[in-house]
C-alpha cells in the first residue's frame, strides 16, 4: 500500500450519530482530501486510472475525497479516512490482467456437433411420425 499521508490534508465538522453534548460542540467527523494531479506517489498512468475509476468521488479541483464519522474521536476518524483513501487507490492502480483468447479444444467442439447431431435425429424422428 502506498503511503499518501504527506500528500493528504483533513478537515473536520461536526458529526451526528452518537456522542450527547459533544456532537454539538466538537467536530469530529474528518474528510481526507488529496489532489491526484500533484501527487509524488502514483505514476501518470496510474493517476488516469484513478480518475476514471474514481471519477464519482473526484470534485471538479482534481481532489479524492473520502470522509469518516465513524467514531466519537477526530482523530481516529482522520486515520480511518486516511485508510480508506489508501485501499480506494491501490484498488484503482491494479492494472487488469489482458485476456488472452482461446479456442475451444477438439474434444469440445466434437462434443458440440455431436449433440447438434442427435438433436436434429430427435427432430427428424418427429417429424417422420406426423
């Protein structure tokens, strides 16, 4: 995984959910923003596959996105966010296995034509008896 902790700067807000008097005074909630253009971490590829991959959480200015209110401490709710963003982009950066075709073997394709052939004596059958 890819260490994108230097590259990430947070913000805070206040949070619902649980948490009595403190969820009206303390911001706890944390969102993790990181500008893919001018990161260090990732190669040119790999920042147009995170783009595409990711374009739903990507705001016009280039930033991911990812935001965390999971529990009462702002801090662990920043590291949370921080994880979040690291899995979200090393999940974009894995570069799909290209397909390599294949032919069906000899075996399969007299398999094939031989039940093509019994279907169409089923057929044949049928239609002698009308």
């Amino acid at each position: 995984m890819r260490d994108l902790s230097t590259e990430v700067f947070f913000r805070t807000a206040r949070s619902g959910g649980k948490g009595g008097q403190n969820v009206n005074k303390v911001e706890t909630m944390a969102e993790a923003w990181w500008h893919i253009d001018s990161s260090h971490a990732v190669t040119q590829e790999e920042k147009e596959w995170i783009k595409d991959k990711l374009k739903n959480r990507v705001n016009k200015e280039g930033y991911l996105i990812v935001k965390s209110s999971e529990t009462r401490s702002q801090l662990e709710n920043k590291q949370i966010a921080l994880n979040k963003l690291q899995e979200l982009v090393t999940q974009a950066t894995i570069k799909p296995k290209k397909r390599k075709p294949t032919k069906p073997s000899k075996a399969a394709k007299e398999r094939r034509l031989d039940s093509k052939r019994r279907d169409s004596e089923k057929k044949q059958m049928r239609r002698r008896n009308w």
